[in-house]
C-alpha cells in the first residue's frame, strides 16, 4: 500500500540480480569459516586428504595396474575433483534458503536467487581448489600433460550441472518430507563414492558390473573426464549426452517443483518439526 514500485528495465534486472548473486556467493562461502580464504583452503584439505587415502588404498592393495597409463595422481585426482564438485554443489542446493525462509521476507531476495548462490558458490570453490591444486602439482612435484584441457574442464562443469539440477528436486521436496530428503542425500552422497566409478576403469567393466554403475550420470562424466585428460584411453561405456538430457531432465522437474511449493509453503510447517 505505502511501497513505491519502480519500472526496471532489462539490463536493470539483470545486474540486480547479479548483484543479489553474488552477495549470496559471499555468504555462502563465508558460512563454512568466518573467514573465505579459510573456507577454500578447508575444502582443499578435504581433496588432499581423498586423494591421498585413494592413492595409499590402490598402493596398498596392488591395483595401480589396473588404472589408466600414464600418471597416477592425475588418475585419482580426475574422478576426486569431479565427485566432489557433484557431491558439494548437491548439498549446496538441497541447504539452501527455502520459500519459508527469514532471508525471504527480504524484497529482493527469492528462492531463485538462493539456488543460484548456493551452486555458483560451490562451483567457485571447487574450480578454485581445483587449479591450485594442480598448479602446485604441476610446478612442485611432477609436470603433467592434459591431451584436451577445455572438453576435461566441460565435463567438470557437466558433473556440477548435474548436481545442480538432483539437489533442485530434492530441494522442491525438503519442505514436504524433510526428514526423508534428509536421508535420501546422505544416502546419495555416501553411495557415490562407489558408485561414481572413479575407483575404477569403465573399459574394464564386464557387462554384469557395467549395468551397476551406468545409471549415474557422474559415473558417466568421470569416465568420459578420463577421456579427455588421457591421450591413451578412449572411453566406451559412457557418453557425454547420457548426464546431460538427465541433467536437464531433473532441472525441468525441479523447476516445476520447486515453483508449486513456494505457492505453498508456510511457516507452520517446520513448526510440528
């Protein structure tokens, strides 16, 4: 009644919004430690302590044979790095701010923008991670080649897209089945790291073991990431449009859920929790 509404155009929104983004990605980033570069360095630890579990398990356990010619870390690091992107940038959406929120009583602030906040934030501190990782990698302890850069970084965007668009559906459904959403991302989230694939070669898959793993759509980037990265491996048992159209798929579903319970969320609802 008393709110003055002003006519934005186009460009107008569109820096708004970007705007609104990015002091969302800030947020976000800052919510693991107060401080940001302590959150990005918190998320490298995490990567090198993975990496160097997998590498004393396949060293221990005799089975750096059975992994791809040519460098062994960048073997490990090529499926680390894409699961963990996967996996944060899930858990990234699924926790962001609802329709119910207190953020949303805030004019501009809407579901759309925290969704956007939360997987860009995730993405930012993945690729950071990342690259400096295999900077140091690279220039400290043993130089490397990757035979197609830009396609092996798609695909590191594909698995973050994939991510993106799970965690919008089970984010629609948080607020009706709260505690079951809960379990269900634990689950999903503690099964890829087996179901990933990236303990293992695709190639070398009999069909019975294949079945098992190629209904994710992470199995499949991972797989084809290793195509990219390494001049002697040509995957067959995956492809790069099987994770997209899914990808897709779960955003146009999300969308359209996540629309029909912001029409109807309330309060009330995490006040029987």
């Amino acid at each position: 009644m008393f709110q003055q509404s002003t006519r934005r155009s186009g460009l107008t929104s569109v820096v708004v919004f970007g705007e609104l983004v990015y002091h969302g990605i800030v947020r976000n980033i800052r919510k693991t430690h107060g401080n940001a570069l302590m959150s990005i360095l918190l998320n490298m630890l995490q990567m090198v302590i993975l990496v160097a579990v997998f590498y004393v398990m396949f060293t221990v356990l005799g089975l750096r044979g059975a992994a791809l010619r040519g460098d062994f870390l960048l073997y490990i690091m090529s499926g680390i790095f894409l699961f963990m992107t996967h996996n944060k940038t899930l858990g990234a959406v699924v926790g962001s701010e609802g329709p119910a929120s207190p953020m949303m009583k805030h004019a501009p602030m809407n579901t759309i923008v925290a969704i956007a906040s939360a997987s860009l934030g995730a993405l930012y501190i993945q690729v950071l991670s990342l690259v400096t990782i295999l900077f140091i990698y690279h220039v400290g302890f043993h130089p490397f080649e990757i035979q197609q850069p830009i396609p092996a970084f798609g695909m590191v965007l594909l698995s973050w897209f994939t991510g993106l668009a799970i965690g919008l559906v089970l984010l629609a459904l948080k607020p009706w089945f709260p505690t079951f959403v809960g379990i269900i991302t634990t689950i999903y989230q503690r099964a890829n790291m087996i179901a990933s694939g990236k303990m293992f070669v695709a190639n070398t898959l009999p069909p019975t073991m294949l079945a098992m793993f190629d209904w994710n759509p992470l199995f499949h980037t991972i797989d084809q990431c290793r195509g990219f990265t390494f001049i002697n491996y040509l995957p067959r048992n995956s492809s790069v449009e099987y994770p997209l159209y899914v990808g897709l798929a779960f955003l146009m579903i999300g969308l359209m859920g996540e629309f029909y319970t912001r029409r109807r969320a309330s309060l009330s609802w995490s006040a029987r929790q």
